[in-house]
C-alpha cells in the first residue's frame, strides 16, 4: 500500500485518549479520523451467520444516525463492521495493531485502503514498517475504547481480545453493550459474562440507540413517518443541533417537545466545576492542562467532561490544541 502516514503527537492526538492513565505519545494514521462520535462495534473471528448479519443492520442503524464505526480490522465481526459502514455510506475506524505498511491481517489490505478511500482512517501506535505483536494487540484495543463513545460485543468467547476491550471499557467509564448469547453458541457466551458484569443487554439496533441517547450522546431522533407507523419500519436520523435548540422552545405536548425529551435525556445536577468551565471557555481558548490547573480537577475527568460537551456542541476544540466555547 502507497505509504500516506500521518504522525499525530501532542496537540494533534485525538482529545479522547488523554482519559488514558497512560496517553499514547504519537500515532500515525492514514486517511481522516471520522467526524463525530465513534461506535466500538467488535467480536469473534469466528461468527455464526447470525452474528454477522446482526453486526450488518446494527451497523446500518449506526450509520444512519450519523455515528462513526470504529473496530480493530480483524477477521470476523471486526471485518463485517467496517464492510457494512462502507456499504451503508458511512465512515469507518480501523484501530490496527500494526503499521500501514504491515497490516494485520494481510488479507484486509484492500479492505484497508478501501476504508482510507471512503474517508475513514487508519490508526496505530504501530510506526508503518512494523508488525504487529502480542502487545500491539491490547494496546490497541485500549485505544479503540478510548476513542469511542461505546462498546458493542456482538460475539465474543470467555477469553477474547473483545472481552479485553470492554475491561478497558469499564476503568474508562464507557457503557458496554452486549448481545445475549445462548448457552449452546459458545462464540458468544463471552458476552454473557459482560452482562452480569454490568453490559446493557442488546436486542436490536434501537436497543442501542435508545441508549446512547440516555447516556448523553445528542443529535439523534427517532422519526416517525405517521403515527400509526409500524416501529419496525421508524428510521433514525441526527437533526442538526440547532434545530433541537429551537425546538425546545415548543408547546408541552407537541410532537417537537417530544422530540427535545427523547433527544436531551435528563442529566444529574453538574457540579460547580463544569459550570466554572463552561464560563471560562466563553472568555477565551485554554490548553487541557491550564483549564486543570484552574479548576483544581484531575485531567481525566476534566477531558471526559470536554468530550460530552463537545458532542453536544457547546465546545470545541481549535486546531491549536485548546478549547473555547463554540460560538467562539
């Protein structure tokens, strides 16, 4: 593959992994990182049919409403996420263990560069000659979840790099869903482990989407074509930020005020932190370390904090590296 890498180090890492203990110090990347909140959807490499196809319309449904997919390129359920964005017109994240010169697995070489022309991106911590290692492995599922709004497990055995990433889920704080699995399907029964864990249990497609709107992640709409509408046949789609803005402005009852309580699900009460950042943002730009120093908050949270406002569009992040309001 005709080397297009791209080192990302200090301001220009992707602002979702300084919630790492451990940052990565640089990156390289092929192609763009997708705009919007990015999906984790991974798995076995061995999938029953069913998985496959169930990976196929979940992945639609993601599309459709504007989310990003982010896997780790692997054969399997990885491979299907990212085919299934390409063929839903949507962008696509490989999160590999191995630089773009020596993908892993080999055979997904097309598939990769496939992913790069349709305008998604390519990401290791992998310079582009080397291969992947056992290391590489586990680094990379950690970013994976670092950089993604959520995890989806469609298929995943007790022992599996999938059930490694939703650890990595959980000491991140990013909700996990799994689909349930039956005890005869042992590619599966991974997953059941994550439920009584803590995974949300995951039926279908709007299984998901009901809960990432719950947990935060705005823009998205269920839309129905009349209202004796099979629900089965409701579409998804990401109204414009704005537009819900002035539709909160709409009659209790209406179906616009419907739409603004589904969109904007009820959050806990902010501290006195996130009010005092909201306002310094709106005086000027700030670097992550300054904002922290000033308001006495650990990086982390601080940077978890900036993420959610941010998909909600009250922030933004300049191309120097720091933060200011979004009318700024």
């Amino acid at each position: 593959m005709p080397n297009r890498t791209v080192e990302l180090a200090e301001a220009r890492l992707p602002m979702a992994l300084s919630s790492l203990r451990t940052p990565p110090e640089r990156l390289y990347l092929n192609g763009e990182m997708p705009p919007g909140p990015l999906v984790a959807v991974v798995g076995t490499r061995s999938p029953t049919a069913e998985a496959l196809a169930f990976t196929r319309e979940l992945v639609r449904a993601l599309v459709a409403a504007r989310f990003a997919v982010a896997s780790g390129g692997a054969v399997g359920i990885d491979a299907q996420a990212h085919q299934a964005a390409l063929e839903a017109g949507g962008r696509t994240l490989v999160v590999a263990p191995a630089g773009w010169e020596a993908p892993y697995p080999a055979e997904h070489r097309s598939l990769f560069e496939s992913v790069v022309v349709a305008g998604g991106g390519y990401l290791s911590a992998a310079a582009p000659h080397r291969s992947a290692t056992q290391p590489a492995f586990f680094l990379r599922n950690e970013l994976l979840v670092a950089l993604s709004c959520a995890l989806v497990l469609v298929q995943a055995p007790p022992r599996s790099g999938a059930r490694n990433a939703a650890r990595h889920a959980r000491l991140l704080a990013r909700p996990v869903f799994a689909v349930p699995s039956c005890p005869w399907v042992p590619q599966g029964l991974g997953c059941n482990v994550e439920i009584g864990l803590g995974a949300f249990p995951l039926s279908s497609p709007r299984d998901l989407l009901r809960g990432l709107a719950r947990r935060g992640h705005v823009g998205l709409a269920l839309a129905q074509s009349s209202p004796n509408a099979d629900t089965s046949e409701q579409t998804w789609l990401q109204p414009e930020l704005p537009g819900i803005q002035c539709a909160a402005n709409a009659a209790p009852g209406s179906a616009s005020a419907a739409l603004v309580e589904f969109v904007s699900p009820r959050i806990a009460p902010r501290s006195g932190w996130v009010q005092a950042l909201e306002r310094l943002l709106a005086r000027r730009p700030y670097a992550l370390p300054e904002l922290a120093r000033c308001l006495r908050v650990r990086p982390a949270d601080l940077s978890s904090e900036l993420l959610r406002l941010s998909l909600l569009g009250r922030v933004r992040r300049q191309a120097s590296g720091e933060w200011c309001a979004a009318s700024s």
